[in-house]
C-alpha cells in the first residue's frame, strides 16, 4: 500500500469517525441544555418573554415519503413541552399563550437553500389570551426589533394540527368578554355539505374551490355588552396562509335578542380581505342591531331575513357590505331587495330599493313615525324613547325627535309597496317612499300613498343638523273618497263626494308640539257632496264638533255640498282665509283664530239660512279656551248684528279663488264645489238702503 493510498484511507476514515461521533453526539445530546438559548433568541425575537418550559427533546428518523437517496437522510423530530408566551405589561392574564405540546420534523436538505420545511406541526392544547383597551392598545400586537434588511429564509409550512384549543377576548372597545373553545372535527366535511349544492357552485364560480370544514368552535360570553352563545365550523389552518384560497366559515349565533347564520367564504382571512356568505338573521326588534352595527334603525315588531351578503373589508375608501337578493319578513310583512352599507368619510351610508308584496301598518309604523308598542333594544334608550306626557294640560306630542342618531350615518333607500293592509280607519292601498338622510338632514321626497280611491303626494323635510330642528311638509291629497274615508258611516256610503287638499307648512322645534307652535303655511281643503251628522263626529271623537252639529241641524244627517278652506299658518297661529259650508239649509261660515303654541282657540262659527227655508239657529256658536279643554256655547245677540247675511259672507270670502285649483277634475259629473267658489269670486253687492232711513 502506497503512502498517499494510506493517507486518503486516514483522511476517509477520520472524516466518517467525525461522522459518527456528531450523530452520536447529536442523538444523545440533552437539548435540554439549549433551551436557556432557544429561550433567549426567541424572546428577543418576539419582543415577549418565550419560554420552553418542559422537556425538549430531538429524535431524528427517517421519512419514508422521501424518493431515491434522500430516503436515507435522517429528519429531526422535535418535542417541546409546557411552551408560553408572555403577555404584554399591561395586560391582565400572566400569558398570551400557552402549549401543552408541540412537535414538527424539520427536512435538513431544504436548509442548504435558506427553507425551512416543515411537513407538519402537531400542537396540543393551544390556548390564548387576547386583550385590547379602550385606548386601542392590543396585546396581540408585537412590537418586532429592527432587523434592517428582509430576512433571505423562507418558512414552509404543509399542515398545522391540533386536538382541541381555548381562545380568550376581552375587549373594552368592542365591550366583549368571549371564550371559544376548538375541536377538531372527527372527519374533514366537505363546503357543499354544510352550504348547500346551489350555494357552493355559485362560491366556486372561477375562483378557487373552498376547502373543507376541519374544526368545530363553540362561543359564549358577552359582545356589546350584550349574552353571546354559539357554535359553527372553520377550516383548517393552513388555509389562512393562501390569501386566494376561500377559508370555509359556519356560525350560529345568539346576540341579546338577535340570532344570526352565517355559510359561507372569508377570502385573505389573515387581513380579512372579504366575505361571500349567506346570511340570515331574526330578532324581536331591528332597533336591538343598533349596538352591534351602529346603524340606525327602528323599533320595529319581530323580523327574519335570508340572503347573500358579500363584503370587500380592504377597499381603499373604506368597508362595503353588499346584503343582495334578501328576503325578509317584519311581523307579518315581507321585504324583499339589495341594501348596500359602505363604512366611508366623513360618515357611513346605507343605500337600498326595496319591495313588498304586503306591507301592515301596524308593522311599517316605525318607519314613519308611528310607535310599535315594542321595547327598544337598546336599555339605554329606553328613558329617551317613552314617550313624552305634555304638561299643564296641553294635549300636542311633546316627544322630543331622536335627531342625534341622524348625523351617525347616511342613508339613500327607496320603497315600494303593493298593497297595504290597514283597518277601516285607514283606507291604505299602495306606497312608494324614496328616503336620503344626509349629514343630519332627512328627506322623504317622494311620499306617496294610495288612499280610499285617491293618491296622497308629500315631500317632507326634516333638517336635523343643527341643536333645533327645523322641518317642511309638502302635500297634495286628490280625489279622496268620502265613501272610503268613513266606511263605518251608511249615509256616506251613498254619496259620490271627494276630498281634495294641499298643505305647505314649515316650522321649528324638536318635537310635534314645538313645530306646530312655530309652523307658517298654507292649508287649503274641498269636500263635496258629503254628509254631516251628530253620529259622524262621534265617530271622528270630536265632542265640539258634536256639540256644533247639534246645534246647527240637531239629530239629523245633512247634506253638504261643499265644504271649502283655505288657511293660514303664520308662528303658530292658524287664521282661516276661508273656512265655509255650503249645506242644503244653509251656508255656514267660521272664523277666528287657532293657536297651537299656546294650544287656545277662538273661533265664531255663524250659520245663514238659505233662500225661506227654515233655519233654526238664531244666533252664531263661539268656541273658546285650550284644545285640551274647549268651551262651546252659543253667542247671545241678536239677528241683525249678524250683518247682511250672505252679502256680509261674499266679502269675507273673496280669497276663495285660491281654492278653485282643488276642483277636481271629472268628464261624468260637476264638482259642486266650482259655483260656490265662483260665486265667492264675484264682487259683493252692498245691501239696499234701509227704508226711512
């Protein structure tokens, strides 16, 4: 054997005893002994205090899915018991996070190329420990030393598994106190199984398919301060690293009074990058989603809705929630359409048509003002919600508006409704309603109703902006039938007679009463061929009119030709241009004044016998004292000083050309309300002279 033959068997063999004593070493080293440093390199990592605090241990073994020569290669196996993670100063709980266990293999070969491979990660028993303060501070933020350029390594991790894990929040700003507890699924189960065929195939589209469901959670505590239980599936771990890849979620929840379910797809569930989800939801009232949502809505009897919401949670302007094809119910009415909840500058906006089939007023009343008699969710609104009892025996609502809650959103919804179900008292058939709140200021432009064979057209205009709120209506109301205004009444059933008005009044104030008390506008109304009787106003509660009917024609039912007034709001104070009724016996005109900031009234209501018929009253009625508590009586003077009857009467209403655009219409029939107000139109003649005078 040759010199330099010698030398190389040395060299070979000292290289493979160096071999054999670094494996050697290697699996019978105690990495127990490298925890001080594992622990040191982590925790300067992390910004936290790491600690292994049980047994580390390395077994190295070989895989048997490696192909050809690398089959050889020997992986490391390694155990870690009894792992934390410390919390932040602040923070109540001693940890972040604890592990019971945790082991992966590590493939060796990838590490000459700067990977880290890890086939699979087993961890035991995570649980966690997430806190955030009222002033933002989260201690699931970690403040990461500098390290200059971006790390060159890269870390690939195939498969996360784990037997059951405990996820703690305590959160001041979303005022939660939740504890979910994880458990994997016995068996991965498939999207389409727990969505639905139909819904699956619309998720998967050209987008990746959604991957299965591989852990069940179940939730209870307290969100918004409100009790919070429920239970539903995810999907695995790895499927939050791919962004593109939708992440399966499943959730029945219990808000308060609010139960929602969810099926559906988060896309970049890591930066929640958007929803695809059908969402259902049924609570007792939409007013107890104001604290989960921070949308204003109203007191409302018990709803349900079923429909697709999708999301885009990183638009550059901010969050859009699109709540699409929804079918819904609110008491016995349903709702159907697209809303759209966009969390933009300077306020968020809630856009929407919508559309019912049916609509009862006892479940619409919230949307127009009208209380359901239900309890508000919100415990903090209750004081602010009861209503208002007016003082010193006034009797105009003195319920302070809810205007506050206006600047917190805008809003841009459209409604129509096909038919409306209604009692006898309010003739009802069809809405359509277009609503836009904009930074405090509400409008209802149109507001149009089907009513007893007409149409109502309004515009109101509430501007909320300001500490007083200031308010227009706008209304036409064309073609009312009295039949179908007063179906309890079996005279005004015969009678082909319509109602005919506009309003334009605008006023100031924060409740009905303060508005009313400030108002300033016109109000004109027509009523032909009608009916008047005792029984009518008892029927309407009106006790003066009562009184003034028994009066003017005792028990029986009159018949009015024309009914006519034109009225003039100025601060609150109504003074009547014209206010008459022209009846088969006679004409009857009133005048004075109506003020509804001091709630008083003064009027004089004087009756003119017609042509020689006879007419009972002498002498006209006076109505005096506050609208809670009126005084009706008859004047005591005599005949003559009533003027000159219907030549007094044709100077007092010559205004009545205003009211001539009321006259509807008709190709069939006269209104008899036209030669009342053309009559009113001509100049009086002055009474002949007295004789001997």
């Amino acid at each position: 054997m040759t010199r330099s033959r010698k030398i190389a068997i040395g060299i070979v063999g000292g290289a493979a005893l160096l071999v054999a004593i670094l494996v050697v070493v290697i699996a019978t080293f105690d990495w127990n002994r490298a925890k001080p440093f594992i622990n040191e390199r982590a925790s300067a990592a992390i910004g936290r205090p790491f600690a292994i605090n049980g047994d580390l241990s390395v077994k190295w073994t070989r895989e048997p899915d490696e192909g050809g020569w690398r089959v050889w290669v020997p992986w490391p196996h390694v155990i870690a018991n009894d792992i934390s993670v410390g919390n932040a100063p602040w923070a109540k709980a001693p940890q972040f996070a604890t592990l019971k266990r945790g082991e992966f293999s590590l493939a060796p070969l990838p590490l000459l190329r700067q990977r880290v491979v890890i086939r699979r990660i087993q961890l035991t028993e995570p649980a966690a420990n997430l806190e955030r303060l009222a002033d933002g501070r989260a201690n699931w933020e970690f403040t990461l030393p500098e390290t200059g350029e971006p790390s060159p390594w890269v870390l690939d991790i195939n498969e996360i598994g784990f037997d059951k894990g405990r996820v703690g929040l305590v959160d001041e700003v979303l005022k939660a106190d939740l504890n979910v507890q994880v458990d994997p699924l016995g068996k991965p189960v498939p999207f389409a199984d727990v969505a639905g065929a139909a819904f699956a195939a619309e998720e998967g589209g050209a987008a990746p398919s959604p991957r299965d469901y591989v852990f069940g959670w179940k939730v209870e505590g307290k969100y918004k301060g409100l009790a919070t239980k429920g239970e539903g599936k995810v999907g695995g771990m790895l499927a939050l690293q791919d962004a593109k890849q939708p992440f399966p979620v499943q959730a029945d929840v219990a808000i308060g009074g609010t139960k929602a379910s969810i099926t559906g797809t988060l896309t970049d569930p890591v930066n929640l990058g958007a929803l695809d989800l059908r969402l259902k939801l049924a609570g007792a009232s939409m007013a107890q989603l104001y604290p989960l949502t921070g949308v204003t809505l109203p007191d409302t009897p018990p709803y349900s809705t079923d429909g697709h919401l999708v999301a885009k949670l990183r638009n550059p302007g901010g969050a859009v929630f699109e709540y699409k094809d929804f079918n819904g119910k609110v008491g016995n009415s349903d709702l159907h359409g697209d809303i759209t909840f966009a969390l933009g500058q300077p306020r968020p906006k809630l856009t929407g048509k919508l559309s019912s089939r049916q609509l009862r007023m006892v479940d619409l009343g919230p949307l127009i003002g009208v209380p359901s008699g239900k309890v508000a969710g919100a415990e903090t609104d209750k004081a602010k919600d009861a209503p208002a009892k007016p003082k010193g025996g006034k009797v105009l609502p003195t319920q302070a508006f809810r205007t506050d809650r206006w600047r917190d959103m805008d809003a841009d919804v459209a409604l129509d409704a096909g038919r409306i179900v209604h009692d006898s008292k309010l003739p009802l058939s069809d809405l359509s309603v277009h609503l836009v709140l904009q930074d405090g200021k509400l409008t209802l432009e149109p507001l149009r109703f089907g009513m007893a064979g007409g149409t109502i057209n309004s515009t109101i205009r509430l501007d909320g902006s300001s500490a007083t709120l200031t308010g227009r209506v706008d209304i036409s109301a064309r073609r009312l039938r009295l039949k179908q205004l007063f179906p309890a009444t079996p005279a005004m059933q015969k009678t082909l007679g319509e109602l005919n008005g506009d309003m334009a009044v605008s006023g100031t104030g924060n409740s009905v009463a303060a508005l009313l008390g400030t108002a300033t506008g016109d109000v004109k109304m027509l009523v032909n061929d009608g009916v008047i009787s005792r029984s009518l106003m008892e029927i309407a509660g009106l006790n003066v009119g009562n009184y003034v009917v028994s009066k003017l024609f005792g028990d029986d039912e009159v018949k009015i030709n024309c009914g006519a007034a034109d009225l003039e709001m100025k601060n609150g104070v109504m003074t009547p241009r014209v206010f008459v009724f022209d009846t088969e016996n006679a004409l009857i005109s009133i005048t004075g004044t109506a003020d509804f900031k001091n709630e008083t009234v003064d009027m004089d209501i004087t009756p003119s016998s017609k042509g020689f018929r006879i007419f009972s009253l002498r002498s006209p009625l006076y109505v005096r004292g506050t609208f809670g508590s009126p005084d009706v009586g008859v004047h005591v003077l005599p005949l003559a000083a009533r003027g000159a009857g219907m030549v007094a009467l044709g100077v007092l209403l010559t205004p009545a050309a205003g009211l001539l655009a009321l006259v509807a219409p008709s190709t069939t029939e006269e209104n008899a309300c036209g030669p009342l107000l053309e009559q009113m139109r001509k100049p009086p003649k002055a009474p002949a002279p007295a004789k001997g005078k």
